[in-house]
C-alpha cells in the first residue's frame, strides 16, 4: 500500500473486533520518516520548534499550511539519526501522534481513530499498552491517546485558519534554499513560502493590532526567525555527505576505511 499522509503504511480503523488482544509496545524507533524532508506543523507548536527547524509554509490549491523542514534532498530527513533515533529535542507533533490518525468521513463530521498496523511496536503478545480490556472496552491509553488526537485536530483547524489570514494579507513571497557541497554539486530546495519582511511592515495598524491581540504576529516574526536553522540543516547534510565519502573509500594497508 502506498504511504497515506506521508508515513502511514497500513492504517486502519481501531475496532474491538480486529484489535482485542492487541498491544502498542512504546519505540523510539524513527525509521518511519526515513523517507520525508518535511512535516506538518502547528501553530501551537512555532515556539519551541523555531529553535531547531526551518519554518516555511505550503500552498496547495486554497490551503496554506506551516511545516518543519527536515531535509534539502526529497527523500532524506536530516534529523534522523544512524541509529534511527531523533536528533532534536522537539519532535513535531505530526510525528508523535503516529501509528495513530483520525480518518475523517466523506461529509467531514466523523472522524474515526486509526492505527498503522506496520508500526514495529503492534503485538498480540502483550508488551506495552493494550488497546482493548476484558471487557472490550478501550483501554484508558486509548482515552488518552483519543484526547490527544483531538487537541491536534483543533489545533489543525485553526492553524487553518492562521494560514488563511496570513495569505489574506499577502505576506507570504517564494523561497529557495541553496546548500553547495563539498564537492561543488549544488541542491537546492524550493516550492516554499515564507513572510515577508516588507510586506509585513507594510501593514496599516489595524491589521498589525489584529495579529498582536491573538498573539499571531509573534507567530509571524518566530517563522522569519526561524530561517536562519537552514545553515543547520546544511551542517546536517554536509555531515552525511561526508559520512558517505568515508563509507565508499577503498580500504587501506588491509584495514576497513
């Protein structure tokens, strides 16, 4: 099955009836976003995640959206380690809601609580959290599990909203990054936006006051600060650029290089 909104593989609605005796056994085992150079981002979440990652925001078709930045290269994330650990001390929400996901329904008013059965951690042999009691009734991880899905949803929908006001007042301008390496080969990562200094300043006073008193304007200047983790991400991805020079040397004097 082709991954469903970027790392879900086999996602399928929690039932009593499929999930009896299943169990979630907890993993700090990232390998699921080996393939992703971006993730969506909330806006409750720009504080802490402006210190560490690249905040950009994506247009498709009405929706204008924030993500963090993982990687230049489409299919690396810059901010998985070797070991498969995370390199970050915030990992975005997006990440850590997996193997759970609401599927909404096609008039958008049910969402329903879905597990990716691929995640490493789902077992029947009872390590970690069980899904469904004796009784088969969810489990108070699941309540805690269901709550916090729905906090991310609400905080979906009104960084929605955020997005919305943001393309409105026409601050948002195309962005290119540009990472040269070592070797002299050129990537670059663009189809991104970014606020807009200028046109930020530009606004009269009664846009300005509207953004400060629902504290969307410190929003707006944590994005603008947050650009400058880009020189971060190029350290990452020079740092595996040379990783994979030293890997592919040939061996010397008989010894592994």
């Amino acid at each position: 099955m082709s991954k469903q909104l970027l790392i879900y593989e086999t996602a399928v609605p929690v039932s009593a009836g499929r999930h009896a005796n299943v169990s979630l056994e907890p993993s700090a085992d990232y390998a699921f976003t080996a393939t992703i150079n971006a993730v969506p981002l909330m806006a409750v979440e720009f504080l802490r995640a402006a210190v560490e990652y690249a905040i950009v925001f994506t247009i498709a078709g009405d929706e204008v959206l924030p993500a963090a930045v993982l990687g230049v290269k489409g299919d690396q994330n810059l901010y998985l380690a070797a070991d498969r650990q995370w390199q970050a001390k915030y990992v975005p929400a997006f990440i850590r809601r997996y193997p759970f996901v609401f599927s909404g329904s096609a008039d958008g008013k049910t969402l329903t609580l879905c597990i990716d059965e691929s995640h490493p951690g789902v077992n029947r042999e009872g390590r970690g959290e069980r899904l469904f009691g004796e009784d088969g009734k969810p489990t108070a991880y699941v309540e805690r599990v269901l709550k916090f899905l729905q906090e991310y949803q609400a905080q979906f929908e009104r960084t929605r909203q955020f997005g919305r006001k943001v393309r409105d007042l026409g601050l948002l301008e195309p962005m290119q990054a540009q990472v040269t390496t070592p070797a002299g080969a050129k990537l670059s990562l663009n189809g991104f936006h970014g606020v807009s200094r200028e046109k930020l300043r530009k606004l009269d006073g009664e846009a300005l006051a509207g953004l400060a008193k629902t504290d969307e304007l410190e929003l707006l200047y944590l994005q603008m600060h947050s650009m400058r983790n880009f020189i971060d991400i190029k350290d990452r991805l020079i740092g595996t650029l040379s990783e994979e020079t030293v890997a592919e040397a040939p061996a010397t004097t008989g010894e592994a290089a």
